[in-house]
C-alpha cells in the first residue's frame, strides 16, 4: 500500500526548500515528477504537490512536513508495472504514453474512461492517482 500526502509549498520558498531537504529532493516544476521510488512527488499546481510513499509512520512525516495533509483515505494510487503496464493503460488514455514521450519523471493529467486521473512515471513502474482538488479556500 502506498500513502499520498497533499503538500502546499511555493516554489523558492523556504517552506518548499525545507520540505525538499526532508524528502531527500528538490520539488518537482511543471508537468514532472521527483524520486524514483519512496517518496516520489508529482507536481499539481503552483505551491501544490503530491507525496507518495509506502504507509508507515505518519507522525514522522507530518513532523517534517508542516503544511501537509495525509490523504490516503480517500484516494487510492495504483502502481503498474511490466512489460504489458504502458499497454494496457492505453486502451483507455489519450495520451501517448510511449516512453520516448512519457517517460521517467513525467506525470500529466489526463482521463480514464470517464474518470480524471494524475498518470506518473518512473522506471520501474506507472502510477495511477485520481486527481485532487484543492481544499476550498486553498489554491
């Protein structure tokens, strides 16, 4: 199982630089995604972020990350992986998920079946998110 955490932090801000030294990475810019593996942060938006990780402690985390929201409970990430992942996705995506165009770090928005999705990519595997919205009153 793995944990998704929501993370605002302004990019070049200090919030954004402590949370990057926690996490052992600088945050992601548009369109991409840090970590090849625990944690990994897709980026969402402007000073928004999505850390996912495997479940564990979250006491320590959330220490280390102020301004972060555990969200796991209402939200499922898949992780595909093997040589048939990219294929099998793509029956119900419209994005070219080739590896020459969505390749490691890449993450985008996107639809499957009827559903928005967040899609990531790593080497080792695609993760699947649904897509978050921000808290009202938030960004």
């Amino acid at each position: 199982m793995v944990r998704a955490t929501r993370l605002e932090a302004y990019d070049g801000s200090p919030d954004a630089s402590e949370a990057g030294r926690f996490l052992g990475l600088r945050l992601p810019g548009a369109g991409h995604a840090a970590g090849d593996g625990e944690p990994y942060v897709l980026w969402l938006g402007p000073g928004w972020y999505l850390v996912v990780d495997r479940l564990g402690d979250e006491t320590e985390l959330l220490a280390g990350l102020p301004d972060a929201v555990v969200v796991s409970a209402a939200r499922t990430v898949l992780e595909l992986s093997g040589p048939g992942a990219r294929d099998a996705l793509s029956h119900d995506c419209p994005l070219d998920l080739h590896p020459r165009v969505f390749g490691p770090g890449r993450r985008a928005r996107t639809r499957l079946r009827l559903l928005r999705r967040l899609l990531a990519s790593t080497t080792e595997y695609l993760q699947v998110a649904p897509r978050l919205r921000p808290c009202a009153g938030g960004r």
